[in-house]
C-alpha cells in the first residue's frame, strides 16, 4: 500500500505540471499492486484516473473500457449510492462526450447528475460533472443549457475557495458561451478571470492554461489582432504537444485553429484592391497587347479604372467579391479611332479590357461629351453621376483628352452655383419644417418629425 502511495503522489505531482502522458506508466504499475493486494477500492479510485488520462491523450476506447470496468467493479461492490460511483459515472459522460458519442455521454451525465443529487453531495465533483455536461451542451450549440450549468457550478465553487483551478476551468468554458448569447462583456470578464487565476496557481506548461491560451487566441482573432492570436494558439500547441501529446483531442482542435488563421493572414496579404489589381493588369499585360497590335493608336490611348463598382471608389473587401469583381481595365479612346476597332470586349490572361469611347463615357455620365462647361450645363448633372464619372484612376492618358476634362470636372460645380445649390437646400429644409414638422406631430408620426427638421 506504501508502494501505491508513492507511485500516487509522484503522478499527481506530474498531473499539476500538466505531463498526462507521463503518467500513464505509472499508474498502470498501481494498478497492478493493487490487483496484487485485491484492495478494491483504490483499484476503482485508479482506474478512474487512468481512464481520464487515456481520455486526455485521445484513446478513447481504451479509456471507456476501463471506466466501464470501474463501473463494473463499483455495482459488485454494491457501492452504487456513492460518490465515487457518480464520478465514474461523469468520466465515462466525458469520455463519450469526445468520442462523439453524445446519446450515451448524455446518458452517463445524467445518470451522475441523479446520483449527486440523492446523496445530496453539491461540491466540487458535483460542479466539475455540470461544467462537463456543459461542454457537451457547447459541442451541440444549446448554449442556454451549458449557461445555466455553468453558471450553477460558478455558483458553488465561489464557495469552495481551495478549488480556485477548477473555478477558473468554469470562467474559461464560460467565455464561449456568453459570446454565443452575446453577452459579450461577461464573455471578456470571464476570460481574463480564467487568465488572473491560472497565470497565479499553475504552472505555465499546465494544460489547463493552453485552454486559456486558445481563447485569448479566438478573443484576439475576433478583435482582428491576427498576429497576436496566432502566436497565442502556436505556445497553446506546444504545451499540448508535451503534456496531452499530439493524439489528443486537445491538439486537433488548436492545430486546425492555428491552420485557419494562418490561411487567412496569407489570404488578406495577398488580397490587393480591385483598382490595384485592374493597374496591375494594365502595366503587366494591356500596355504590351496593345503596343503589339494597335500600335497605331498608342499615342492617342488613355488606360484607368472610372466609373461604377466599389472597386473605383477603393471600397471593396473580400464581401464586395461575391458578384461582378472580375479584373478589368478601361481602354479609353477619342470616337473617331475607337469605331476601328470591332470588339469592344478583349480577354486577356482571364482578365477583360474594355474599350471605351471618351466623349461617350462623358455623355453617359454628365449628358455632355466634354463633360459640363457652363453653369447652365452643370445644373442639369446631377451629383451621383459627377463622382462615377471622376472616381477611380487614370494609369496613362497619352493624349491627355481624357484627363483634360477629367481634372476640370474634378474641380467641382463652379462656385457660384454651389451657393445656389446650399440656398435650394436650405430653402427645401425650411420648407419641410414648416409644413411637415407639424403635421408629423398631428398624425403621431415622430419620426417623419425628426426627419422634416
């Protein structure tokens, strides 16, 4: 029995420093002293905590085989209305729990539950079955379920001030959950708790903390800190890698966490906006494909990006690509050489150029080839089709036409109608106040009020 004792105190002094695998060995050597001694009970006791480090490490099957044998042992020993037959109970819910098997981990958690509860034992094992059956409910996404647990085992280890890890186990379980009911200041509060009270009662390489580590990985993913995050779940993977080892359930979860992040930094690096992209095109490959065969009108071609679409405005983002983001560029030419030639639409390296008319694009935009002139002209554009038509930008205008009216309009309408449009705005507000403030307010139509002042 003194053998045992050792051996125990030896392996849980390597549970507290988070070395799972290390352990195995040696309780494998206790439990076969104490088959040796045919002492029952703390056979159960080690089969338990050998079924939980199986479970940690990833051998779920041989970790159920053996909870089920404690289970088994437990009933001959007619030991079933006991605490250590509902925490059997727990472990065989946790170990089904991570081998997917939800109807039996379900059934197990349950069955815990109801044997707490006639024993009327609400402690710590009582809060560590509701924190796991939490984890099952987070796994499934009935986030009120794992909610409320939570927040029933936070209750009793507040109470229980020597179990600080496992209360800090609960604040770490619960930051996924609030965020998910967008509770997201109690989200943050119980992440950084979870942080405050491991970082002062383990050590760092403890598993416990790499569960923390992952969630500060996700908050500051979330918060679009993706450099930090992914260094957070990197030193998460090692401690995992020396303590769980790399077969755990534990490692899978944070190796595809840190593959998702590293593809979307690589994505967002590579992304360049759609004018870059249509500048690039032009300098890489329009500028070659027409000197090779239009040669001719060269010196009278204007190149850019002008017109609709956010990517002119250098609004777009990856949401912006999901229709008509296709890579283009504008070939603008005076309409006496753009009817030479016959295709308007060329593909290039999968990209389109599109050749344009100038004093068409002007006309389509500002009802005037050479664009407005006069005050007169500049009344009858209105404001929307003056920014589509000087947005974007011009890579090369080697004739200058182009530009010419490009830079005139750019300067705005002129000056003295500017005044003329702030007074027909001023004069349409004053308008809107004195005949529609009222009457809103007659009809109870308050926001219409707000509006019409």
């Amino acid at each position: 029995m003194n053998n045992i004792k050792i051996l125990q105190e030896q392996y849980k002094t390597l549970l507290k420093q988070g070395k799972e695998k290390d352990i195995l060995p040696i309780i494998e050597k206790c439990i076969k002293l104490s088959v040796n001694e045919n002492n029952i009970v703390k056979l159960i006791e080690l089969l338990n905590d050998y079924g939980g480090a199986l479970r940690n490490t990833g051998n779920y099957k041989k970790s159920i085989s053996t909870l089920l044998l404690a289970k088994e042992l437990i009933e001959k020993e007619n030991l079933k209305n006991t605490e250590a037959y509902a925490n059997t109970l727990a472990n065989l819910g946790n170990a089904y729990r991570l081998k997917e098997d939800y109807k039996k981990s379900i059934e197990y958690f349950s069955l815990a539950n109801i044997i707490f509860e006639q024993i009327h034992s609400y402690g710590y094992s009582y809060a560590a079955n509701l924190n796991n059956l939490s984890l099952l409910f987070i796994t499934l996404k009935f986030w009120d379920k794992a909610y409320d647990l939570l927040k029933k085992a936070e209750t009793i280890l507040l109470g229980l001030p020597e179990y600080k890890i496992q209360l800090a186990t609960t604040y770490n379980n619960l930051y996924e959950v609030a965020l998910n009911l967008e509770k997201f200041d109690e989200s943050k509060y119980c992440l950084f708790k979870a942080e405050e009270i491991l970082s002062l009662n383990i050590n760092a390489n403890n598993p416990l903390y790499a569960s923390v580590l992952n969630n500060l990985g996700d908050y500051y993913f979330r918060k679009k800190d993706y450099q930090n995050s992914l260094k957070l779940y990197k030193l998460s993977k090692n401690f995992i890698t020396n303590t769980y080892g790399i077969d755990s359930e534990a490692y899978k979860i944070v190796l595809k966490n840190i593959k998702k992040i590293e593809s979307f930094i690589e994505d967002s690096s590579k992304r360049i906006s759609g004018l870059d992209r249509s500048e690039n095109f032009f300098n890489n490959y329009v500028s070659d494909y027409v000197l090779k065969h239009h040669k001719d009108l060269w010196n009278i071609s204007c190149f850019g990006l002008v017109g609709e679409g956010s990517e002119c405005y250098g609004y777009d983002d990856y949401i912006s690509e999901d229709h008509n983001f296709e890579t283009k560029c504008y070939w603008f030419l005076p309409k006496s050489a753009y009817n030479v030639i016959k295709n308007k639409k060329i593909e290039i390296n999968s990209n389109l150029l599109f050749i344009k008319s100038i004093e068409s694009f002007y006309k389509y935009y500002t009802l005037f080839e050479e664009g407005p002139v006069t005050i007169s002209e500049y009344r009858k554009v209105p404001q929307d089709l003056l920014s589509l038509a000087t947005n974007g930008k011009i890579f090369l205008d080697n004739l200058g036409y182009f530009t010419k009216i490009r830079n005139r309009l750019l300067n705005y309408y002129p000056q003295d109608l500017v005044y003329k449009k702030i007074a027909y705005c001023c004069n349409k507000a004053a308008q809107a106040g004195q005949y529609n403030y009222e009457r809103c307010l007659k009809r109870n139509n308050y926001f219409g009020a707000q509006i019409s002042l």
